[in-house]
C-alpha cells in the first residue's frame, strides 16, 4: 500500500513538474495557444462543478483554460477568482484573455474582444457570448490572466 502510494505520487510530481518547466513562449504564442484551448472546449455542456474534459461550470472554464496552458491555480469558484487573480489594465479591460466576472462575482468567462467573450451557459455550455444588454449591465470586475 505505501510502495503504491509513493509511487502515485512520485507520478503526480513529475506531471506537476513538467507543467511548471514549460519552455518560455512569445506572448503572441501564448495567447494563440489560449484561444486554441478555448475553442477546443466550445460547444462543451454545462454541469455544475465540472472542470472539462467533457463539461464545465463557469469558473471551470476558466481554470480548464489557465491550467492547459501552464497557470496553476486552484479549482476555485468565480468569486474567489476574482480575488486571487491580477487587476486588469483599467485602459484595457476588453483586451483578450482577460477574465470578466459578472453578478456579483457569481459568473466569470473569458474576453474575446470588447463586443464578446468566452463563458460556460447554464441553457447553452461553453459558447461565445456577445456583450449585448443583458451580460453588459452584469459586468462588476475584471481580471487579467496571468502568463506563465
């Protein structure tokens, strides 16, 4: 029993290892390859608490984003993204990447441009929004995703 544990774990960090020793990529390749990850999940149902591969809540989302490009975070909800992420550019709040939060901090996706942005729907799964007058009045903060 411990030989198998020891063993899962030395398993689990050589893993975590690998995504911490991630080669140093160009910004522009880095955000190509967060747009890639996110549409990879488009068209995903929601389920409440999932996190991918197959389903994803909001913050699930998210952090199936973050994580599949090397920013290790925890499993959180939207509310605790919030204030554990990095203010965004007040200059630039629709910049993409950044992440938006609405209702009170209860829902997060992630900016596409300043007329849309990336979420997991409760009526719909993972889709590409538009900031039109319902999301747009919901909006109470942005994030910035950090890069590794």
């Amino acid at each position: 029993m411990t030989r198998c544990l020891m063993v899962s774990l030395l398993a689990l960090s050589s893993v975590l290892g690998a995504a911490q020793r991630s080669p140093r990529v160009a910004p522009q390749e880095f955000w190509d390859q967060v747009k890639f990850v996110i549409e990879r999940y488009l068209g995903r149902p929601y389920v409440w608490g999932g996190a991918g591969l197959k389903s994803f809540d909001c913050s699930g989302f998210v952090w199936r984003v973050m994580f599949e490009n090397g920013i290790l975070v925890k499993r959180t909800t939207a509310r605790k993204f919030y204030m554990s992420l990095p203010p965004a550019s007040k200059s630039e709040p629709f910049q993409f990447g950044n992440i938006v939060f609405f209702d009170n901090f209860t829902h997060c996706g992630i900016v596409n441009s300043s007329s849309s942005f990336y979420q997991a729907q409760v009526s719909k799964g993972t889709n590409l929004s538009e900031f039109d007058e319902f999301w747009k009045p919901q909006i109470c903060g942005f994030r910035r995703m950090p890069s590794p």
